[in-house]
C-alpha cells in the first residue's frame, strides 16, 4: 500500500501535468514520457477537469496513475490540434 503522502504528491503531479498539457502541450507529454512509453493517441480524448482529479479516491489513484498519465496525455495531444 502506498502512503498517504505519496498519494498526495501523485496527485499533486497529475494536477500540474493537467495544467501544464492546457498552456504547453507538448512540455507536459515530455514529462509524461519520462515516466510511461507514449501511449497510443486515440480521437477522442477523456474529459479530464481538476476536479476529477481532485476527486480521485486513494485506492483508485494507487492503481490508475498510469492511467491518468495517458489521460493526461491524450488531452495534450487534442489540445494541441
């Protein structure tokens, strides 16, 4: 199990990539690929908002970080085009 500090930070991370992918796209899918392999893009992205990632439980966010991180990255890529 992870701690509840590291579920924090995790968070904390999802949300400034989120933030990052609406200003400067391609900066957040940089540090998104330092992390995981560059996912497949798909044409529709996730409605992702801050408040869905806010409201993550802490087991979902154990288990899904990686998922998020394709989220997050996927809406980079729609937000670029």
């Amino acid at each position: 199990m992870v701690s509840k500090k590291k579920l924090d930070t995790r968070r904390t991370e999802l949300l400034d990539l989120f933030k990052l992918a609406d200003k400067h796209p391609e900066q957040a899918q940089q540090a998104i690929q330092q992390v995981i392999n560059p996912p497949y893009s798909r044409k529709l992205a996730d409605n992702i908002t801050e408040s869905s990632i806010n409201n993550l439980s802490d087991p979902y966010l154990e288990n899904y970080y990686n998922d998020w991180l394709y989220k997050i990255w996927n809406y980079a890529e729609k937000i670029k085009q």
